[in-house]
C-alpha cells in the first residue's frame, strides 16, 4: 500500500485564494484594507527570509503589510513599547513579532503585551486560554493548518485516536486541544514516553513535531493512519549538499500510512495561509464587520 499524499501546497493556496476574494468586500464596508504588521528584531537569515515571504503574500491577497526590522540590540523595553503602539493603531490588525528573540529580550514578556485581539500568531496566553476552554480566540497558525488538512483529508475526525509528538506551546500543545475540540482521544507524547513507538503505533491520527530528522519510523505506524509531519530539518545530503526532511522517514512510513504529507510540500505552505486568514478574521473583529463562521 502507498499512502495518499496530502497535499498542503495546493490546499494553501485555495485558502489564500479564499481569503484574497473576501478582501475587497471588507475595504468596501470598513473603508481601509486589513492591516499586518511583522517585528522583526535582528537580521536572522533564515527569520529575514520568513518576514519577506509573510510580506509578499499579505500584499499578493490584497491586505496591507508592513515590516518593521529592529536592530539585534535593541532593548525588551524599546520593544514593548513599539508593541504598545502597534496595539494602539486602528490600522493595525495583526501583529507578530517574529521568534526567536535575541537573549537580552524576553519573549514571553512581549507575546504577552500583543493585544489579543491582534495576536494572529495566536500565542497570547488569552488565546491560548480561550482554545484551552473552548473558546474563540486565535489559534497559532501550522496547528490550524493542520487540522485544516486532517478535515479535508478525513472529514469527521470524532473518535479517532490521534497522537501529537512534541508539547511545545506552539505546535504540540494547541494541537491537542484542538484535536479534543474535533472529540479525538487525544495522547501528547515526547522525550519522556516510555516506549513511544508503542504509543504511536494505536494511533489513527500522528502529529509529528519533535525537530528530529526521520525519527518516525515505518514500525511506528498503525496501517492506514494519516501522518502529518510538522517538521523541517536541514541534512546533509553530501557532495556539500544538504536537503530538507522532516520528522517523518517518508519514504518508508508512506507505503504503511493512509495518508501522508511531504516535506516540504505538507505542512509549511499551510503557515503562512492561515496568518492570512487570521489577519483577515482580526480586520472583521476589529471593524465589527461579520464574516461568515464557513467563509474561510
């Protein structure tokens, strides 16, 4: 058997498409184009490349962005305040400072001064409290983008067993509430499980976001499951040549999965479309403009 592949490129690109055609409405109504505003704090290669594709694509769907680029030792307090002000500018719909931060500046100090209402990334710990309790609130983009792909692939998720790998409180932690919220039974594995293999292998649903190049093995999956392989990781490919991979060892696990996303390909494309939609969801709440719950 040879898994389905998930496509996330195509899926990313209906969505931002979806969230480009209900641009205009909204200019009609409030006047103004949704607004995104992008910190970003020294000059990390791999960061500098993120914030220039996070700009062309909020531009190419219509709404307006705007990059602002600190120096590498600009202080927490200069910072914050700069956040206060984008939270205090109604043109401003999302902000999202870009992580990592340099050491001198305290990132849970700064997620924690974005309004909520403006947290696109969805780490504010309001937000993170209303997806805990079932509340709306924003969600941080690749697991929303991942249940995005589980639904399209697999409709109704009720009652599946799903394992998410890694309990970071960008990816891992908000994948499982929102796998509870689709009434999935839900397991949150990592470094300290005994016997992981075990534990992924009664899985219908895995969830892979560890950092650990092809760790997953084709033993680890239970035959049909659906794989969804958050991770992205450099490796040497020789011949001074490196290639991208993720936690999942694709080529074995895709003749045991039901269904599978590459990398690159799966997850990553979904990132950026869902900050977009995000965006475009806070412009709505903000202007107290309604948007219909299906539209995007």
């Amino acid at each position: 058997m040879s898994a389905a592949i998930i496509d996330g490129k195509a899926f990313a690109e209906g969505l931002r498409g979806r969230v480009a055609d209900l641009v205009p409405d909204f200019v009609a109504t409030a006047g103004r184009q949704p607004g995104l505003t992008v910190v970003l704090v020294g000059e990390d290669p791999a960061s500098s490349v993120y914030v220039r594709s996070k700009g062309k694509a909020t531009e190419a769907a219509g709404m307006k962005s705007d990059t602002i680029i600190l120096p590498a030792d600009t202080s927490e307090d200069d910072l914050l305040n700069l956040v206060r002000k984008l939270n205090a500018d109604a043109t401003v719909d999302g902000i999202l400072v870009q992580l990592p931060l340099p050491r001198q500046i305290n990132e849970n100090a700064v997620i924690a001064t974005i309004d909520p209402n403006k947290d696109v990334d969805g780490f504010h710990p309001v937000n993170a409290g209303r997806l805990a309790t079932g509340l709306h609130g924003f969600v941080p983009c690749t697991p929303l983008g991942c249940l995005m792909l589980l639904k399209d692939r697999l409709g109704d998720l009720s009652g599946k067993d799903a394992v998410v790998i890694g309990r970071s409180n960008i990816v891992g932690k908000p994948m499982a509430q929102l796998l509870l919220g689709e009434s999935c039974t839900v397991t949150i594995a990592h470094s300290k499980t005994k016997d992981l293999p075990a534990v992924v292998r009664r899985a219908d649903i895995v969830i892979a976001a560890v950092g650990r190049p092809e760790m997953i093995k084709a033993d680890w999956i239970k035959p049909g499951a659906a794989v969804i392989d958050v991770g992205i990781n450099r490796i040497d490919a020789g011949e001074r040549k490196t290639k991208l991979v993720g936690d999942v060892a694709f080529d074995e696990v895709s003749q045991v999965a039901g269904a599978i996303t590459p990398v690159p390909g799966g997850v990553g494309p979904m990132t950026i479309a869902v900050l977009l939609r995000n965006t475009l969801v806070a412009a709505h709440r903000n202007e107290g403009v309604p948007l219909a719950k299906d539209a995007i």
